[in-house]
C-alpha cells in the first residue's frame, strides 16, 4: 500500500509531494487515517536539522487526529476500532516492557521511545504508530482543534502533574505563544492563579481572556521585581536565552522554575538562587499516554481549546513559512486534502 505525504528531501528545503510504500502492518500498530495535522516548532527544527538528528526523505507533523483505518493482529480488543477518531502526538511507539514503561513513564522508554516525526509522521495521507500511543478522542472535543493538545498541551500539562499544582497555586508563565497560551487555559480550567510574562502589551487584553489573573510586562526589571518570592511555579516555554535570575527570586519557598523551552545555551543559575528557599530548576518532554488522555479528558470536560489558524495540508509550504516568520496566530493547523 502507498502512503501520500509532504516530505523535506533535504535540510532547509520546501516539502515535496512523496509516496512510500508502506510495510506490512506490524501486529501492535494502528494506522491512521489524518483528517488534521497541527504544525509545531519542533517540526521546524526537525525539517532544518536543527538538531542535527533527521534523516532525510523527513515526513514531519505529530498532532495529528484522524480515524482509525486498519488494526494489527495484537493492536485489537485493546479499545480501538475502525472508525474510531483518535490522536496522535510527539510519540509513536516504545517498548513496552523496560522499567520506565511498565510504570507508566513510556517516553523515557529505556530503550529509546521512537517520535512519530522518525517513525514518518502526520503530514501525510495516513500514519501508523503503537496501539499504547493512539489516543482516543472525547466526543466532546472539536477535533479541527484539538491536535496541538497533543504536543504543545501535553508538553505545559505534564509540568503541572509533576509539581502538584492545585486551584490554590500561584503560577507564571513566560512566553505566550503556541504553548504558553494553552497553558493559561489549563490553569484557568484548573482554577489556578495565573500570572502571564510576556514581551509584547499589545497582547495583554488578549491574554486576559484566556483566563490569565495578570499579565505582565516581562521586558520592564521593575514590574519584575515587585514579583518576588510569590511563585509556586515559573513555567517557562520561550526558546531564547533571557535574563533568568529576576524569575528565579519570584519563586516562593519550594518554588519551582520549570522550562519546556528548547532553550540552547545552559542557564546561568547562582547556587544561592536555589539554597535560599529550597528552590528548584526542573524541566521536562512530552508526557505518557495516560497523561495524554488525562488532558484530553479535562479538555473536553472544561472547553480547553486552542487557538488556532487553518491551511490545506496542500499549502503545507505556506504554512511553515508562516510559522517560521512568527506570524502564527498562536498554532497552524492543516486540514487534508488529499
């Protein structure tokens, strides 16, 4: 069987329309047949090698729903069927028997968890990926929607199960673009205390109304200051190096400062930044199927809905390039149109 998809044949270059051939399917796999595809930086960096592990042809895209079209041997009577809309995120298979997986910590797959993204992903007709990593969609959920819960949700979700944060916590977050605005409405739907850092006020009404409690200017030390020592988390999602030590000193005794951005140069942290108030500077990946379905489950009980700006799979160029100048209006998603 063939498989349609925009694949980057090299680093850099615009995506090509490309057929593959696909294998048999494997006895523990689903296949899926893609209705949405979210674009996330990460697929960026992964078609540009930017962080020189792809190999090219590269099919990208991994927040992808669509519908159940073909079920292994093994993948059946373990709650999927034909028809059935799922979800599949940064993930695709791990290998189910290690350490991490039997206790439910799969992406830290001792044996390498596979990312959709090398396993050929979701710009395409139709992928495939581990019966444990297809993720099936609440009926209350818009699924035009819902695919960057999938990555970009789970990713600013999983923080906050690691740290325990509760409708009583104080919580901020940097940089609120394609994640960081999901993260406000999670908390917002958690009922958490929200305080957004951003470096653009034209946003502020805008974030408001996602469910921010404050918004601040992340670009005034002053506004900064007046913060100290009231955070029970920091959760950070920008990609760029910034001046750290003024959020450190927001943290509140036991505070955390957590970072999902793939920020490249090593933070510059003074010891006593973490030994006065026994803080903490933590971060994290993706999360585990069961956190996956948690967070669709809160999604669709609490109206969690990204925003998001829609391109046929068919300008898939357009779209990236899109993203790639920052004109996102918070996440792209592609709408196939094979």
């Amino acid at each position: 069987m063939k498989i349609k998809s925009y694949a980057a044949m090299e680093a850099g270059q615009a995506l090509k329309l490309y057929e593959y051939e696909a294998a048999s399917l494997s006895a523990e796999d689903v296949e899926v047949e893609v209705e949405y595809c979210g674009v996330c930086h990460s697929d960026l960096s992964m078609i540009d090698n930017e962080w020189g592990i792809s190999q090219y042809p590269l099919i990208a895209g991994h927040e992808v729903i669509g519908r159940v079209s073909a079920l292994g041997e093994a993948a059946k009577n373990k709650g999927l069927s034909v028809g059935q809309r799922v979800g599949i995120g940064w993930t695709a298979k791990s290998c189910e028997h290690c350490d991490a997986c039997i206790t439910g910590d799969q992406v830290n797959c001792l044996n390498g968890s596979v990312p959709t993204i090398a396993n050929k992903g979701g710009f395409a007709d139709k992928l495939r990926a581990n019966w444990q990593w297809v993720i099936p969609l609440p009926e209350k959920l818009d699924p035009a929607s819902a695919g960057p819960l999938l990555c970009g949700g789970i990713t600013v979700f999983k923080p906050l199960l690691m740290h325990n944060i509760t409708a009583t916590s104080r919580v901020g977050v940097i940089g609120i673009g394609g994640l960081g605005h999901i993260a406000i409405k999670i908390l917002h739907a958690m009922g958490a205390e929200v305080t957004a850092f951003s470096s653009t006020p034209d946003k502020k009404q805008s974030i408001l109304d996602m469910g921010a409690d404050h918004v601040v200017n992340s670009r005034d030390p002053e506004e900064l200051k007046k913060l100290a020592g009231q955070f029970d988390l920091i959760l950070s999602t920008v990609a760029v190096d910034l001046d750290w030590q003024p959020y450190f000193a927001a943290l509140a005794p036991r505070g955390k400062f957590h970072t999902v951005g793939a920020v490249m140069k090593p933070f510059d942290v003074p010891a006593f930044s973490l030994i006065l108030g026994d803080r903490a500077v933590t971060g994290s990946s993706t999360g585990s199927p069961g956190q996956l379905r948690t967070l669709l489950k809160l999604a669709a009980r609490t109206s969690i809905a990204p925003k998001v700006e829609f391109f046929p799979m068919s300008k898939i160029n357009e779209a990236l390039d899109h993203l790639r100048a920052g004109k996102a209006n918070y996440r792209v998603v592609l709408q196939a149109d094979f």
